[in-house]
C-alpha cells in the first residue's frame, strides 16, 4: 500500500481514515491542489502552495502547516512512493465537529489535510497528437469558481455529458461566453494570430498553468489579450487549447463537432507546450 499523509503522519494508504462527520464530506467544505510530478520533481510547487493559502483565506479556513513542512510531506512521499511521473494531491478540510451543523467550528476544531500521490504517464499523452474533442456545457457552478474547492459536482457531470456524447472533455458557457474547461483553463489564437484567454475573475480559477503560460508570452514579447470568447469565435479560431497541471498545454481540435483550425493541434499550442515542459528541463515532447 502507498503512504499517504493523514493530518499529523505518514500512514499506508489503506488505512487512511476521515470521521463521517468530516465537513469535507457533510458540506464539500475543503480546498485542495495537484501538483504535477516529473523526473522526481514537483512542478511549481510553490505558485501552487500560494494558491492554497489564498483559497484558504477566502474560506476563513486554518492552514496551521508552513509551506516548507507541504513541501517536505510532497516530496517525501514522492519519494517513499517511487513517483517518476505523476501527482500529488493534497486536500485540506475544516475538520470534523463530531456532528453534521452548518456553521463552521470554533478554532479548536483542527483541519484535516490529507496528501497522497498517483503515479500515471503525463509527458506522454496520445491526445497532443490527436487534440481534443470538447463540448459546451452551460456553466451551473457557483459563483467562486476562483477557489479551488473540494465541490466538483458539476464538473464532474460536465465530463460525465462531454462522454456521452463522445467528447474528450467539456467547456463551461456562462452568458455566452466560455469561463474555462471542466477543469482547466481556455486559450485560442484568433485568425489575426493573436492569443486570448479570459481575465481572471471569480468565474474562473487562477490556474498555475495559465499564468506560466502568460509569463511565457511575456518573456517571449507576445501578445496576449485577456478577454472572454464565445464558442462562436472558438469555433472560428486558427487555434484552440487548455491548460491545467497534469495536462500541461492540451490542443483542441472539435468544438461540439466543429473542427478548429484544419482539425489538428496547432503551432502555437504546441510550441507553448514544449516552453513549458522545457522550465523543468522535461525536454520536447513534439
Ligand atoms: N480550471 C479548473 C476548473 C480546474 O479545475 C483547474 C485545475 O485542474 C484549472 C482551471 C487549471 O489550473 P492549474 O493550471 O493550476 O492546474
């Protein structure tokens, strides 16, 4: 069995327990962060960290681990568990009362932080060859998608849509305009050759990977716009991609059925792709 960390210790994954009355489970009242895994090493460990504490502060929830004891618990169980190429997920939790009540507990009440690893292929994903076929899907998410909650119901049942209907994965529209994946950031290159992806905003989650990607652009001296696009113009776009930890750069290549581009992953996704795998010294892919 794989070590996980189960609030204070290492412990083996199977006996890993969390009390019924754990508001992770009762409210959805937790945070959490993946961490990719590549050679050994975590990628952006600490914009990931900084993400947590914000998500905690919007929560008003306790985050009584300094980063560098998160980063210790990462690696070490990257390590004891002979992670080359994967994940670590780390969730936080208001704790458990020792009954089911709305309002949160008083400070006595510790968090639950539970780390664990999974080790799976993510340099090498048959679907940047391929790109991605997506769906719109409306976006019934709460109103601070910004925090990285626990509540994934809807995105869950968003994939669970862009399946049945044969897709790969789905994109949330709200008022017309797409906010992001089901769980990654949007990107497209207009047919003028300019690159875009919406303004951070409560509607969306400041992903990791976005900002490399912009800072990217930024190095690079290349334009970007942070604008909101509808699936219209995606549809009309020379390039279409998503961004998220574990996925790194990801080509989209059909928006509900409509080929973006000539139908296959584009130069610039491809080439952003590489930069950023390159800034952990991961090598090409493409
Ligand atoms: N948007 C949503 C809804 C997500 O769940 C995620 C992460 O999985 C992202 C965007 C991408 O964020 P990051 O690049 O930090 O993984």
């Amino acid at each position: 069995s794989p070590w996980v960390w189960l609030n204070e210790d290492y412990c083996p994954a199977d006996q890993a327990r969390v009390s019924v009355f754990d508001r992770g489970f009762l409210f959805a009242d937790g945070v959490y962060e993946v961490t990719a895994v590549v050679n050994g090493k975590l990628l952006d460990f600490h914009a990931h960290m900084q993400r947590l504490q914000r998500s905690c502060q919007a929560l008003e929830l306790a985050l009584p681990w300094a980063v560098e004891t998160l980063q210790q618990i990462h690696e070490t169980l990257v390590a004891r568990n002979k992670v080359q190429e994967g994940s670590v997920y780390l969730q936080l939790t208001r704790g458990n009362p020792g009954k089911r009540d709305f309002h949160y507990p008083d400070a006595s009440v510790p968090p639950t932080l539970v780390v664990f690893t999974q080790s799976h292929n993510i340099l090498q994903d048959a679907r940047v060859e391929s790109g991605l076929s997506v769906v719109t899907c409306p976006d019934i998410r709460w109103q601070r998608c910004d925090v990285k909650t626990v509540s994934l119901l809807a995105a869950s049942m968003a994939k669970m849509a862009a399946q049945a209907q044969g897709a790969d994965d789905a994109v949330f529209v709200k008022d017309g305009l797409i906010t992001e994946a089901s769980s990654a950031n949007c990107f497209m290159v207009t047919p003028g050759g300019k690159l875009v992806t919406r303004a951070l905003s409560p509607a969306i989650l400041p992903g990791i990977t976005r900002a490399a990607i912009l800072d990217i652009c930024q190095q690079h001296q290349l334009e970007i716009e942070t604008r909101a696009f509808s699936p219209q113009e995606a549809c009309g776009a020379r390039e279409v991609f998503i961004t998220s930890a574990t996925t790194f750069v990801m080509p989209v290549t059909r928006l509900d059925g409509n080929p973006i581009g000539d139908g296959r992953p584009g130069p610039v996704a491809i080439s952003l792709r590489n930069a950023y795998l390159a800034r952990f010294g991961a090598g090409l892919q493409c």
